[in-house]
C-alpha cells in the first residue's frame, strides 16, 4: 500500500511537511473534542498518547511528548488543548531545543491557571508554569469565559511564551462542551503555521495539504481577532 496525500506530494516533499501532533489535556479528548475531529480528518495529524491521563504525572506527559517529537521523523506542528499546553511548555523548558528542533510551530489551546488559588490539584502538579519564550512560532487562543483561566492570565502566558494571542471569543474552555464541531477557527490557525513554515523551507508554496483542506470548506466567518504583545489587534493576516 502506497501513502496517499490530498495534493498527491513526492515522498521528497511529503517528509518536509509537518506532521501534526495533537496533545490533549486532563482526560484525553473525547469523540466530541475538535481534536478528535482533526485527528480523523485533517491530513498527517496524529494524537500523542501521554498516558495517565485522569492523574497526570508531569515528567512522564513531557517524556512522551519528547519521544513523539523525535519519532516523527520530520518538522512537527504541536497542537496542544489545555493541560497539555503546559506539558509542552515544560518540555521546551526541558529540553531547550535550539536550531536542529524539529519543532516548527505550536497551536497552544486554553492553557489552564496553575498557579491560581483553588486549582484542581491535578493541574497545580504543572505549577509554576514556565515563563521561558518558546523556541518556535506559535499562537495561543483563548477564550473569554473560560473558567479554569482568566484572559487576563492567557494573555500573560502568551507575552512570556513569545506567543502571538489569538481571542477565540467566549466558547467556555474550548473544548467538547463549547459545542464547537470542527473548530474553524482552530483550523484557520493551524493553516497559519503550516504556510508560514512552507514558506520558510519552500518558498512560493503556500501551506499545502491543509491550505487545500481549509479551502473546501468554503468560507468560514472570523468572530475573533489578533493581538500582538502591544495589545494592537489585527484581522486576518
């Protein structure tokens, strides 16, 4: 059996596209979780199994994420949803990668308050959160009435992460339960990172599979906005 791909790439330049890594959060994504949906539908995305996942162990969700990385084979677009952001943060602070990185990019999804009074104990085993900028692209979407994080404290995670903060609008913790489908949104960010990477190593290519992906879904409307670390919003890019 042959690999297929949508746009029917060489295996030269499919080992150049990134693979899509999902890490979910406490209690793994469910059937309902946009993560899920990607998983089944968006090309070259594959779910990171951390393992314990109702009673998470911080260095065993950051050795698996580490072996994911570097079984990949090839650059990697983390997509991480709310403790699993953390998980990747403290991967980074671990591992400090530097230029040979086969991280390219991150999509981090709700990260949770660690560090506020009251957390769910499994959560406060990240705390603290690493404030180290991340050594890779990266955006973090948040939501405004996300009731294990403030906007305020995402805002914060993202100026210290060097991430660019993308308002996802008020759809609670962005998960399941915020009755979001496929998150296009979500999408419309993932699409982001990979042209930004393919115009990096291939110029003139403009996001490949997923750009063709994003496109057959017709036109998606954008109730969200930008933000760059001077608080200035931008739509669109």
């Amino acid at each position: 059996m042959t690999n297929t791909h949508t746009l029917e790439l060489t295996p030269e330049q499919l080992a150049l596209d990134p693979l899509i890594l999902l890490v979910p959060g406490l209690g793994n994504s469910g059937p309902r979780h946009w993560q899920s949906h990607w998983e089944a539908k968006v090309p070259d995305a594959k779910r990171v199994e951390l393992g314990m996942w109702d009673d998470p162990h911080r260095n065993t969700w950051v050795n698996q994420i580490n072996l994911a990385v570097h079984r990949a084979g090839r650059p990697v677009i983390v997509v991480a949803h709310s403790l699993g952001c953390l998980a990747v943060a403290w991967w980074a602070e671990y591992e400090q990668p530097g230029l040979a990185n086969p991280v390219v990019g991150a999509l981090l999804v709700a990260p949770p308050d660690a560090e506020r009074a009251g957390v769910d104990e499994r959560i406060a085993r990240f705390a603290p959160v690493p404030r180290r900028a991340l050594p890779f692209p990266s955006f973090l979407a948040a939501s405004e009435n996300d009731p294990y994080a403030s906007l305020r404290a995402a805002r914060g995670l993202a100026s210290d992460w060097g991430s660019t903060f993308a308002y996802a609008g008020s759809v609670g913790h962005i998960n399941a339960e915020s009755r979001i489908g496929d998150w296009d949104f979500g999408l419309l960010l993932l699409g982001q990172l990979v042209r930004e990477h393919r115009s990096r190593s291939r110029p003139g290519e403009d996001g490949g599979s997923l750009r063709r992906h994003l496109s057959q879904r017709g036109q998606i409307p954008l109730p969200w906005a930008f933000e760059n670390l001077d608080g200035e919003r931008s739509r669109g890019w």
